[in-house]
C-alpha cells in the first residue's frame, strides 16, 4: 500500500470529506511506521543529519514537494535535525494527504 500512496497526489482541502476515524489512522499509519501518530490530529517524524547544511538541503526538497502537492507541513529544523508535522488544518485533523505526503518525505529521505 506504501507504493500505492507514493503513487497518488493530494486532492484539494474543499474536496477533503473530513478527517480520517481512528480505525483508518491505524491502517494508514503502517505505510510510516517512522512517524509517530499525535493526539489523533497529527504525524511528526525527526530526521536526523549531520550537519545544518544537510538540514537545509532537506528543507529544501520537502519544500518544493509540498508545493507541489499543495499540502503544506510545518517545518522545525536546525543543526542536524528537521522535525515535520503533518495534519489537514481545514478538516482540523488528519486526511489521507497527510500520509501521502508522509510516504513522500520518506522516500526523499532514502
């Protein structure tokens, strides 16, 4: 199912049906299982570099991903590390973007 998100793009928040049922995190949350699931309202994952360029350099690529899906994550770095909080702010929870996004930034990482 990992390959099958990878695959899909992000639809627009007006067409978002509301936020995902618990049942449906749980499913989803096995195509990241580096990410840890918060308050069932958001994901976040730490990576981890060895310097602030690498950091950067990171920022940059999900940046331009995020753009290009249209589905924006909030971004903590600094030496070494970039955090990432993914959720769908117009449903107030978490939507099936977020883990498209999630197996994206994934795979930037590998």
């Amino acid at each position: 199912m990992k390959e099958e998100l990878a695959k899909k793009r992000c639809l627009p928040c007006d067409e978002a049906k509301g936020h995902l049922m618990a049942e449906e995190m749980a499913m989803l949350m096995k195509n990241v299982p580096e990410w840890k699931l918060e308050e069932f309202h958001h994901i976040t994952r730490v990576f981890h570099f060895k310097n602030f360029a690498e950091a950067f350099v990171f920022v940059n690529k999900v940046g331009a991903l995020a753009d290009s899906e249209g589905h924006h994550p909030d971004i903590e770095f600094g030496w070494g590390y970039v955090k990432i909080k993914l959720t769908t702010h117009a449903v107030d929870g978490l939507t099936e973007n977020d883990f498209i996004v999630a197996t994206k930034i994934d795979l930037l990482r590998h």
